[in-house]
C-alpha cells in the first residue's frame, strides 16, 4: 500500500473509513478496476462519444474521489469539465497527462490482491 501513497491515493484516509480493515480496503480497490473497464473513457473519447465520455468521466470522478485517489479524481473532474465544455482537446490532453499514472495505481491494485 505504500506504492499507492507515494502515487498520491489517501491510503490512510481511506483505511481509516473502513476502520484499518486492509482487506476490505483491497475488496473495495479491485471494485475500482472494475469501474475503469464499465466507465472507460478512452475508447468513446477516441471514437468521437464525447457525451458517453464526459458521462463516464463523470462516474470515474465520482469513483476516484470516495476512494480518494486524488490524482485521478483530478484528472477525470477536468475532463469532465473539458467535455462540458466541449472542449475536446483539452480533454484529451488531460487523459494523454494523466493516463500512465492511472496505470501504474492501477498496477499497484492489482498487485496487492
């Protein structure tokens, strides 16, 4: 779990809601990569669903900020915000900035099964 606090995730934080229970944490943590893959915002934002895309942003901030993963609750409230605004590009560039971050919490979940 300390990988997750170097990428910026509250850990701590979250751990303390669950009352120090690290495998309810980790349950909670692998729901997460579940909700990346129903609420991908890569594919519709590459194949021009910007409204499918700014709704699945929109369920990933949500996701990101209860289980305060505040890198990618950033992440996904500006390209939220982008696609609001139709700004398409700024959307993508936000994705482009904080993808390989997304990646490597994503990594970390997966390796604390």
């Amino acid at each position: 779990l300390e990988e997750l606090r170097t990428l910026g995730v509250d850990v701590d934080g979250l751990l303390e809601l669950f009352g120090g229970d690290v495998d309810a944490y980790c349950e909670i943590l692998q729901t997460f990569l579940s909700d990346l893959e129903s609420y991908d915002v890569v594919a519709p934002l590459s194949n021009g669903e910007y409204e499918k895309a700014c709704q699945n942003a929109h369920a990933l901030k949500g996701a990101a900020g209860n289980l305060r993963m505040q890198p990618l609750f950033e992440m996904y409230t500006q390209i939220n915000n982008a696609l609001k605004n139709s700004d398409v590009d700024t959307a993508k560039a936000v994705l482009e900035a904080g993808i390989e971050k997304q990646q490597k919490i994503v990594e970390c979940i997966k390796n604390n099964k």
